[in-house]
C-alpha cells in the first residue's frame, strides 16, 4: 500500500466504505470519496476526521489516484466510467480487495453471518482494543487503524460472496440464514457461500452450534461450537437476565472459564459475547482482563440505540431479517417489561418482504402494537409487485402507514411506551419526525 497516493473511495458513506476509508486516514493515508448528497449517520465520523466528501462526479477521477469501488456500482457509474477511461493512469481496488491487503498485516478475526455481525463485531473490537493494540473495520461506519496492532476485528459480508477472497486467522459465524434474495437462490446457495469462506480460515472456526447449517461446515481447521447445549464447546450456563443486562457462567467443555456480566439484552448478546469469550480463550488472552471489558461495551450505531423524550424510550435499530426483529424486541422485553412496546419497521428491498411476508408478519406481531412505512427500494431493486399494505394484513397487531409527514398515529400511545424503530433504509426519517412532536410537546410541559 503506498501512503504517496490519494485513496478515494466512490460510495464512500456506506458502512464499510466509511469505516475502511477511517482505518486507512488513521494510518497516515491521503483519503477522500464521492457519494450521494443526502445525509447518513456513517458521515459524521467522516467530516470529524476532516475527510473530504464531493458529490458523484467524473471531474473528481484524477491520474495517479488509487481507486477503492463501491459494491454497488457498475461500469456504466459516472466515476467507475471516468476511472477505467484512464485506465493504467488509476489504479483501481474493490472493496473486498483493499480488506484482504489490510488484514494480512495482524492476527485477524472475521464476523461472518446472515445476522450479528455488526453487534459481535462492535463487541470484539471493543474487547480486544482494551487488552491489546486493536485495529477494527465494523459494518456501522465506525473503523479504527491502530500503528502495530496486534489484532485485526472485520466484518465479513456474505452479500453477493464479498467474503470470498478473505484469508482471516479466526472466523467468528453467528448464523447461516437465507438472505438476499436478489442474489442468493436459496438456503444451500448462501451455505456454499459461507462454506468456501471457512475453507480460507487458517487457524480456527467459532460457530454457533444450533445452526444446523453451521454443523455442516467440513474444513481442516478446528471448529469450536458455542452456545446453550451440553454438545457445544463453549457453553453459557446459569444466564440470569434482568434490566441491567445479562450474566452467565461461561465453560469450555467441563472447565469453568468464569462468570461474566454483560451490558446487553436478549439471548443473542448472550450469543455473541460467548463468541468473543471463545476467540480470547484460543488466544490465551487474560479472561479477568475479559470480563472487565465486556462490562463496559456501549453497543454499536443503530443497534438497539436508546434515547427518552419525555416520557417515551425510543429505540433505533438496523433489523430488516425477522430473525433480527425477533431479536430486538426480545432484547427490548427483557430491559422494559411490562411496558406498551411499539413496533414501527419499514420493510427493505420488495424480494426480501415477499420471500419473508408471512415471517415478517409473526416476528412483528411480537410487539402490542405495529406501524409500517412504505418499502424502502435498492439502487438494484426500485420496484415490485408487494407493498407495506400487504404486510399490514398479515398482521393481526397492525396499526397503519406511518411517513416521516405523518407521525399522528403514534401520539396516541401516551401511557410510558417503547417505541422501536427498525429497518436498513431511512426509517430515522420517521423517528426524527416523531421524536420533534415529542420534544415540542415535552417544551411545552415545562
């Protein structure tokens, strides 16, 4: 990698984007990127390290430039087209490419899965920076290079195989789960697909053990199962959950490897700290300098994120897989309970919602009460033959159409309730809306 040149990241407001493009600035790298106008939560850590950010725009395409191409943009994209105009004048990298060139350098942990891997990556970084020199790539937006860090922590994507290149030490798996329907054709497909990762796994495997498809994984590494059952490897007994968090006996096998406290909610934080618990073990890192770090994790961006106006806890949360809406408002019962739970979600990309409507419609009706947005369309998928209304009649706990024009709804939950935002696109722009009633209303009161 040569720090002579300019890394400019097309899309450079996507998670992952954001948080390489930070790595690389923490580094001593020259760094800019293009991306669209609108605001996203991944740009504030960006104009806070004074990165430059421009508008698509073939003139910004410079000789001499090192080229990092979103995901999502083909070759007919004004700057991707302006770029290989140039060709041999811009050296051009994919995202996956510039991940695999960075984690050479450390001991290296993957999160792969079909959901968790920003929650348990969050979880890793936060853990392994407080013991050792940690450098972090992790799917919020939030990504650290640390000068001769010990440990590397990524987020592995499976979308579209971006994993499939990556050679990382240790491969944390929190689920396989069909996902994607755009790209992937079924279950067995997105297997392959975590499957040929594993193969590129040097040293060990930490899956967890009651996914049956993660029992099927043949590679020539160790695979260490982690969870509830006496047929795992690592095994947390004695869970006590209250609405401070969560507390469990971890063991490897017959041996007690401590108890230990976590700040987080639901059966999953449970999961995913495990998992971290497991990676640490492998290393031969100090478990009581664990626990102590474990015990100070504040979570990662829009992962079960709390503010409270008035009278009302607002919740915000990336869920858009009903497993991941099973598991936020699982997390959300065990923290509030006995108190109104408010659903709003706003369904992501019309596949996913016609491949889950009757799925969708369970997970939601978890909630007292459910409120929808309209569908949130992909740059790949603008269309489809299925709307929110639909979803609605699934439902039997459905309450309405919310927009970020029409919060009303809402306003008649008056009695102390939770309210919780879900979805991968702009569902804030509905929470804004209504958290703006809420604090006028609350001026007001005062």
């Amino acid at each position: 990698m040569d720090k002579q040149k300019l890394y400019y990241f097309m899309g450079i407001k996507g998670s992952g984007m954001s948080s390489l493009a930070l790595i690389l600035h923490d580094q001593g790298y020259e760094v800019s990127g293009s991306d669209i106008d609108q605001y996203t939560f991944t740009q504030k850590p960006l104009a806070a390290a004074g990165i430059p950010m421009y508008s698509f725009d073939a003139q910004n395409i410079k000789p001499g430039m090192i080229v990092i191409r979103g995901n999502a943009f083909d070759d007919q994209q004004v700057e991707v087209a302006a770029a290989l105009k140039l060709g041999s004048e811009v050296e051009m990298l994919t995202y996956p490419e510039l991940v695999q060139a960075l984690i050479g350098q450390y001991t290296s942990v993957g999160v792969a899965g079909a959901h968790g891997k920003t929650s348990t990556t969050g979880l890793l970084a936060h853990v392994l920076s407080g013991i050792a020199p940690t450098s972090y790539l992790i799917g919020d937006g939030t990504g650290k290079g640390v000068p001769d860090a010990r440990f590397f922590a990524f987020e592995a994507d499976e979308y579209r195989r971006h994993f499939k290149d990556y050679t990382p030490d240790y491969a944390i798996m929190t689920n396989i789960d069909f996902d994607h329907p755009d790209y992937y054709r079924d279950i067995d497909d997105v297997f392959d697909a975590f499957n040929d990762f594993s193969h590129n796994v040097k040293k060990a495997i930490f899956a967890w053990g009651d996914d049956v498809k993660l029992r099927e994984l043949e590679v020539d590494v160790p695979v260490y199962y982690y969870g509830l059952n006496e047929k795992d490897d690592f095994i947390a007994k004695n869970i006590k959950r209250s609405t401070k968090g969560s507390s469990f006996d971890a063991y490897y096998h017959d041996e007690l490897l401590g108890n230990f406290q976590v700040p987080l909610f639901g059966i999953h934080g449970i999961l995913n700290s495990l998992s971290v618990i497991a990676v640490a073990y492998v290393e031969e890192i100090d478990l009581d300098l664990l626990q102590q770090e474990l015990l100070s994790f504040k979570g990662v961006k829009r992962r079960f994120t709390e503010k409270t106006v008035g009278d009302v806890t607002i919740i915000d949360d990336y869920a858009h897989h009903p497993s991941e809406i099973k598991a936020t408002l699982d997390a959300a019962r065990q923290k509030f309970p006995g108190r109104e739970l408010v659903a709003v979600f706003q369904p992501h990309t019309f596949s996913r919602t016609i491949a889950y409507l009757d799925e969708f419609a369970e997970s939601l009706d978890l909630a007292d009460h459910v409120y929808l947005t309209d569908i949130f369309a992909s740059a790949r998928e603008t269309e489809g033959n299925i709307s929110s209304a639909d979803l609605g009649a699934k439902m039997t706990k459905f309450g309405g159409i919310l927009s970020p024009d029409d919060v009303a709804p809402l306003m008649q939950h008056d009695q102390n309730p939770v309210v919780v935002f879900m979805g991968a696109g702009d569902v804030q722009q509905t929470e804004f809306a209504y958290e703006k009633i809420l604090s006028n209303l609350t001026s007001n009161l005062q």
